[in-house]
C-alpha cells in the first residue's frame, strides 16, 4: 500500500466559490475513442458526477468523466464541467487542436466551482530522484493547440497543468495548489499562450528535494509571444516564476506578484528550494524578457533575479521588498532598469558592469517608505473579473512614481 506525506495547504485559498452538490468522481474508467461521427454536431458538451459516459453529454444527460468530453471534443466544442471534484486515476491528456477561429474550450458550467484532484494519478509523490514521464507530466497535461482553459481549481497532481510543445492556448483564472511539482509547466517549442490571472501556490517536489516545484515554470523550449498577466505566486518550495533555459524568447510579464517562496514548509529532508520570486532565466542562455508593474516580496532569496541569463532584459516599474538576499540582481546581464524601488533587502540592487539603471530607488536615494505594508487585500479574494484587488500595498507615501501600482 502506498502511503502519501500528509498535505498541507501552504496558502490562502483565494476567491473560491461554494462547491457545489454535482459530486465527487473517483477512478475514472479506461478513456474509450470516440465514436465516428459521435457529437459532431454538438458546440457544447457537459460533464456532471453524476452522468454516463454512455449519454450524449447535452446539459440533462452530461458525461460523468472529463477525459471522455475531451476525447469527444472537436475545433469549437465548449465542454462545460458541473461543480464538484473529479479525481480521476490517470491525467486528463489534452491531445487534440482546435483553430484560431473555432479553439476549445474548457471550463466550469456557469461559474461553478469545479476541482480536478490528481492524488490518485502516478508520481503524487514520484521516488526521490526518479523522473516522471512526459506524457504523465500534469494533472492536465497539453499537447494540443487552440485551448481556452477557464475557471478551475487543478490540485495534488504531478504537475498540476503541463504543457509541451503548445502554442496558441489561453489559460485565465486557474488555480493550481498542493501539486506534487510545478503548480503550471510549460516547455519546449511553445508560443503565443496567454496565461492570466493564475493563482499557484504551495507546490512542491518531495522527489527532488524541492529544487524545481515553481509557482510558474515556462522552461526548456522556445517561442515568441508568451504572455504572463495577472498571476500571484507564491509558498512554492522552489521559486514564484522561473524562466530556466527558455532561449531567445522573449516573455512579457505584467501586474505579478510573487511570495513567501523558498521555505521548507513540507519538512522535506536536504532541502534544496531557491526561492527567488522571478528568476529570468539562467545557465547562459539569452534571452530579451520584460517584467513590468510587478511585486516581489519576503521570498528566502532574490526578488527579481537575472540568474546568468545574459540577455537584454527591461524591468520597469517592479518593487522588491524583504527579500533575504538581492532584491533586484542584473549583475550578469546587460539590462535595462528603469522607476523599480527596492526598500529592506539584503542587498537593494547589483547591477554589475553591463546593466544599467535609471530612475530607480537607489538611484535616487533617500529614505524610502509606504502608504501601506498590510498585503491582505492584495493577497485576498480576486475581483469578479478575476483581477488583482486594487490596494495602496507598498505605494511609495511619498507619490513618487517608482515601483509597481495595483
């Protein structure tokens, strides 16, 4: 029998709706193909705990099983999941393409809380030091192209979204918490995904010690416009976001937040967590990123860090505070920092000899403090729109336009 280390939920469970009464479903059955011709018809297809996989999966005889509406869907298909929690034995694979005019869709029917719970899929946690295959990777795991992911809650997965070699997706208003590795993963030849308002938290890796469970993960690959917005990470074992080896493309990063990472809340042994809140890269490999209007904040490392990736990186308008070590770290690229405020660091900013700055706090000197240091707004439930609460959290008292605004 196989016994599992206890779980602990290492942050706010933020915004979440009352599930609902659709029920649990537990071991999902072997994924059957899809008939021919089977919904061909049909732009919505519903999934409910209590349905059939044997129904036609309209709204009054739903499918009981997620991966059989996505077996089912074609470009344009809508699948709309009732509330409840689906905890399915094997991951949901996300295989198929819809197109720029006609993507699919995946959400909760009406805005119903919906939770895909990966505790009894493989390698929830894998052996310390093994691997997990690519195609096991992610409660979700996507592969295909013209996906619109909405609206749900993915938890205790290996991964809790995975994406390989994808482009063309939009990810809003997900949750992933308590995965067993990175909350969401995206890598190789991936481009032009959105992902927006992502909440990811208290993921970690007991395999590897927590050296690579990230808040948000897009490494190992290549591709132009991906967009980070929106997104709040933080009480990740590893890092809030990391760009590791993403090469020669620039991602866009605006109104993020990123805390609490690096801290061995899990009680894993040898602990090897970073804990950086952005980690722009790394091992050598250049690439142009841009994080604009951005927090990072009580992390055990760097706020935003460029951790050897030489690029030409633009950080404008971010605030870094309390971070053990540097609170903005440019020292090995050749960036350009522009109105960033860095107050009660371990150190406030290197720049070293190729990056340069200005505009910044400690270009300008002085004595720098807040209107506010209560992050319980900025931190707490999200608007209806899935936004980022409006809060005076670390605003300059004196006005001066530096740093990040929400």
């Amino acid at each position: 029998m196989r016994v599992k280390p206890a779980i602990r939920s290492t942050g706010l469970l933020v915004g979440l709706l009352v599930m609902s009464s659709a029920g649990s479903v537990h071991a999902a059955p072997a994924r059957p193909a899809p008939e021919a011709g089977s919904q061909a018809a049909a732009s919505d297809l519903y999934v409910a705990g209590n349905g059939s996989d044997s129904n036609p999966g309209t709204l009054a005889a739903p499918l009981k099983t997620i991966q059989r509406a996505v077996d089912l869907a074609q470009a344009g298909t809508t699948i709309q999941i009732r509330g409840g929690t689906y905890a399915p034995a094997t991951n949901i694979r996300l295989l198929q393409s819809g197109t720029a005019s006609q993507p699919i869709t995946l959400r909760g029917y009406n805005g119903e809380h919906v939770v895909i719970d990966g505790e009894n899929m493989p390698y929830t946690p894998g052996a310390v030091g093994s691997t997990i295959p690519r195609a096991e990777r992610g409660a979700v795991h996507i592969e295909g192209e013209y996906w619109r992911l909405s609206g749900l809650e993915i938890i205790h997965g290996p991964y809790g979204v995975f994406g390989a070699d994808t482009s063309h997706n939009v990810f809003d208003r997900l949750v992933t918490r308590d995965n067993y590795e990175s909350g969401f993963h995206l890598q190789g030849a991936s481009s032009d995904n959105q992902i927006l308002n992502l909440d990811s938290y208290g993921n970690r890796d007991p395999r590897k010690n927590g050296e690579s469970a990230d808040g948000l993960a897009i490494k190992e690959g290549s591709g132009s416009g991906n967009v980070v917005r929106g997104a709040r990470l933080w009480n990740n074992s590893d890092d809030g976001l990391d760009f590791w080896m993403f090469d020669s493309s620039p991602i866009l990063v605006e109104n993020t937040l990123a805390w609490g990472n690096g801290f061995n809340r899990w009680n894993l042994p040898d602990y090897q967590g970073d804990g950086n809140g952005f980690k722009m890269g790394g091992n050598g490999v250049a690439a142009d990123h841009t994080v604009r209007n951005s927090m990072a904040w009580g992390n055990s490392a760097g706020g935003f860090v460029d951790n050897n990736n030489p690029g030409k990186m633009k950080i404008d308008h971010c605030t870094a505070w309390k971070n053990a070590k540097t609170g903005f770290d440019f020292s090995r690229s050749s960036s350009t920092l522009t109105k960033n405020l860095a107050v009660a660091n371990g150190t406030n900013a290197s720049l070293g000899s190729n990056s340069t700055g200005s505009g910044n706090s400690w270009n300008t000197g002085g004595t720098w403090s807040f209107v506010s240091t209560d992050a319980s707004v900025i931190t707490g439930a999200r608007t209806a729109a899935g936004a980022i609460p409006s809060s005076t959290f670390l605003r300059p008292s004196s006005g001066a336009d530096v740093g990040a605004r929400f």
